[in-house]
C-alpha cells in the first residue's frame, strides 16, 4: 500500500469509564502536580498516562537533575516539586546540597559538581553551587504513586491519548486507546500536560512545530566515581583528552557527560544528543532509538579501555522513553518569547516561576478553545523562548498552578478565562508554592496585558 493511501475508519463508539470535575492528560511532571493541585482544592481528578508508571521524562525519561529552580541563593521553585525532593530524600533516592554548601568556591564545586547541581549557566569558574537535586528514577516513580494515592486521585495508567471530545468550542473529555478497546474519560476541565501538545492539537488549537536534539539516556554501573574524580583532579590535562575522545564517540553531550546520582557506583548519562530527528514522526523516534543504542555501546567499548574509574563499568538500563526536548509548542493567548526570558519579564498574569524567569496565564490558555489548559513544556513559547524555560522545575510550576485554576474555574462560572491570576497565585501560596506573582528585584515589569 502506497503511504499516501488511507483507510477510512467506520464511527465508533467508546465506553465511558470516568468523570471528574478535571481530567488531566499526561503523568510527567507536570501533570502529576496539576493532578495534585487540583484534587487539594477538593476537585475530583483522574490523571490519564499512556505508560505504566508516573513521571514521564522525569522518571520514564531519566532525566535525573532537577534544576532551574534557583535564582543565586532564592530558590524560586517550591510548592510541590520541593516536596517530591524532600520525600525522595528521606528514602534515598534524592541528594541535593545543604545551604550552607550553596556557595561559590573551588571545595564546594569539587565535592557537588559531578551531582549536577551547579549553575550551569555561570560563565566563571567554579561555577556556584545552587539548590538542585540529583535523584533515583524509581524513588521519583515509587514517591509519585504514594502522594497520587494518599491525595484520591483517580489514576488510569496504560491509557493512550487518541481524541479529544469538542462541542460547540469546548472539550468536554477525551478517547484513549487501551488493552480493553476505546475508552472516554469526561471532565469540566481537561489539562493537557502530555508534553507534545497531543490534546490540544487534536482539540483544534493553534501550535508551532519545533525541533531539538533527542537523547538515549542511560545509566552505567560499576564506576569508581572517587577514581575518575581524583584522576580529573590530579591529571586534568589527560582526563581533559579522554573527556574529548568519548563526547566523539557519542557524537555530542553535555561538558559533563556523567554524573553521580543516589546509588553508589552508578553514574546518569544524559547522552548522546542526537540532532535532525522529529520526535513526532514513527521513523524518526524508531532510528533515534537505533542509534542511541549503537553510540551507548560504542561509549562504554572506549572508557573501560581509557577512562580510570570505568575499567569495570556496565550498561545498567537504557530510559524507556526517548529524551525528548521540543515537539509541537501551543500558539496561545499569549506567546513568550526569548526576550521574555532573557530580560526576566514579570508578567501582570504571571502563575508561575522558574530560575528567574516568569510564565504568564495567558500562555497556559489555547485560542477559541473553552475547558482546556496548558502545562509543561508545550507551553506557549517562542522555539527559542522555550529552550531556554522547559526543565522540570518550571513545569512542576505550571501544572500546579494550572490544576489551581482549573479547581477555581469549576467553582466559578466555568470559564477559564474569567479565573484570576492573583487568585491563582494565592491558592498556590496557600499550598506552599511560589507563583512569582512576586517579581525579583531584576525583573523587569511588563506594562499591560496586551
């Protein structure tokens, strides 16, 4: 069959298996804090995710660094990502530096850098040391199904997005394809944190299609970290030369291609970075996976002969989810752009925060579309704008307060465009996180909401 054909499928009917007061679409980061904001305001929710375990690019992805959460000394980000690094930590699936280790000087960056909780962004060096956390993708998975539980949110794993119901300019629910045929799940609020905009690109909302690189991310056991650190230290020259080396191997990496994480002798790589892929295309997403096997293999055939700490090292799992970064970025009320983030632009609608910069409500909003919101990293975003603003914590920021405002559109008159920004903001504050309806001292302020 040419693949231009097609088959034209008969009508059908789905069983509807759930109602709440919101549904959300998407168990990543995001998602799981919309979910659990909007059930702490006494909505019933049901969180939708197409793989067997929460967390998505957090967990399923390993992206095993939570940062963007610090502006120097302020931590920015708080409410429910703090409290997902706090739980981990008293279990052992999390580390992250003390205040007192938050500092800018050779010892503090020789004992934390190699966790990845550093100011990446810094020019000097040593780069400071901020509130980061290095943590185990099973402590994230095993920590997100005990908060999901003890909240009463009604969990649908297994689930695959494939429809979103519209009537007359509003959703009304969504169709996912699962082992037990097509099922409906209906809500008076549905939140799209799928990450590649599935929901509200098939509801009709406008959207751009971008493009970043892919990754394979992976994990390596036994490594002598304290081995490879003091041959780093001692001999920076050589280590400097095999760092090289490897990074061609793989084809392209962070500067520092592994780091340490809770469990002794196994060490994150999030590597190698892949360019030219669509990670919306079958293909592409298919050959990405090939050859990021192919490069990891390739990497660990080269530092066991070279790199001292690595002699023994093996493949301890490769993520089940390929690191996507960029896909489709929602075109809503209100499009950020890279200016926006670079001159740290505090919006009169801004609902949530990252380092030092600031998401307004209306990028969570879809043109002409009623009962659908936006959160992760789909946002509305210029591509540029939104490399620059998509790591965990920020998102984690974004589904709070989208499930916030969710809750207050249902007690209201049901639009989400009539809710509030400073109610938002103080139903966020209520719960322990920080909107950034505060603006930093360098922020600068935009002067309407136009």
């Amino acid at each position: 069959m040419a693949a231009s054909e097609h088959v034209v499928e008969k009508a059908g009917n789905a069983k509807i298996v759930a109602r709440s007061d919101v549904v959300v679409v998407g168990g990543g980061p995001a998602g799981f804090s919309a979910a659990l904001a909007a059930r702490r305001e006494g909505m019933s929710v049901t969180l939708i995710e197409r793989y067997a375990y929460l967390g998505g690019l957090a967990s399923g992805g390993m992206v095993l660094v939570l940062d963007d959460m610090s502006n120097g000394p302020e931590v920015t980000v708080t409410g429910i990502c703090m409290e997902m690094i706090e739980r981990m930590a008293k279990v052992g699936a999390c580390v992250f530096p003390p205040p007192e280790d938050r500092r800018t000087d050779w010892e503090a960056y020789h004992r934390w850098a190699r966790w990845g909780v550093f100011d990446f962004r810094a020019q000097t060096k040593p780069q400071p040391i901020l509130m980061a956390a290095a943590f185990d993708p099973d402590g994230w998975k095993r920590m997100s199904n005990e908060m999901i539980e003890e909240a009463g949110v009604n969990v649908r794993l297994h689930s695959w997005f494939s429809k979103a119901i519209v009537e007359d300019g509003r959703i009304k629910g969504v169709i996912c394809e699962t082992k037990a045929g097509r099922e409906a799940i209906m809500g008076d609020v549905i939140i799209d944190t799928s990450g590649d905009l599935d929901v509200a690109a098939a509801a009709g909302a406008q959207f751009t299609h971008g493009s970043f690189i892919v990754t394979t991310v992976f994990r390596l056991g036994g490594v002598d970290t304290d081995a490879t650190e003091r041959f780093s230290q001692q001999e920076p020259e050589k280590y400097a030369e095999i760092d090289r080396q490897a990074k061609r191997v793989m084809g392209g990496s962070w500067d520092f291609w592994w780091l340490k994480t809770p469990l002794p002798g196994i060490v994150w790589c999030n590597c190698p970075h892949m360019a030219g892929y669509d990670a919306l295309k079958v293909d592409d997403l298919t050959r990405a996976d090939f050859e990021g096997r192919k490069k990891i293999y390739a990497l660990v055939d080269y530092v066991r002969q070279h790199m001292p700490g690595f002699e023994k090292c093996y493949v301890v799992d490769v993520a089940p989810q390929l690191g996507v970064r960029q896909t489709r970025l929602l075109e809503g009320d209100y499009v950020v752009t890279k200016d926006d983030v670079l001159d740290r632009v505090h919006f009169a609608d801004t609902v949530a925060r990252g380092r030092d910069y600031y998401t307004p409500y209306r990028a969570m909003l879809p043109k002409g579309i009623e009962g659908l919101l936006v959160a992760g990293r789909h946002y509305s975003a210029t591509e540029t704008a939104q490399k620059m603003s998509r790591e965990i914590p920020p998102c984690m920021s974004m589904g709070q307060s989208a499930g916030v405002a969710a809750a207050l559109a249902i007690k209201g008159d049901g639009l989400l465009r009539h809710v509030s920004a400073v109610e938002i903001c103080a139903r966020v504050r209520a719960q322990g996180g920080d909107p950034g309806d505060i603006p930093s001292a360098n922020a600068k302020i935009a002067e309407t909401l136009a």
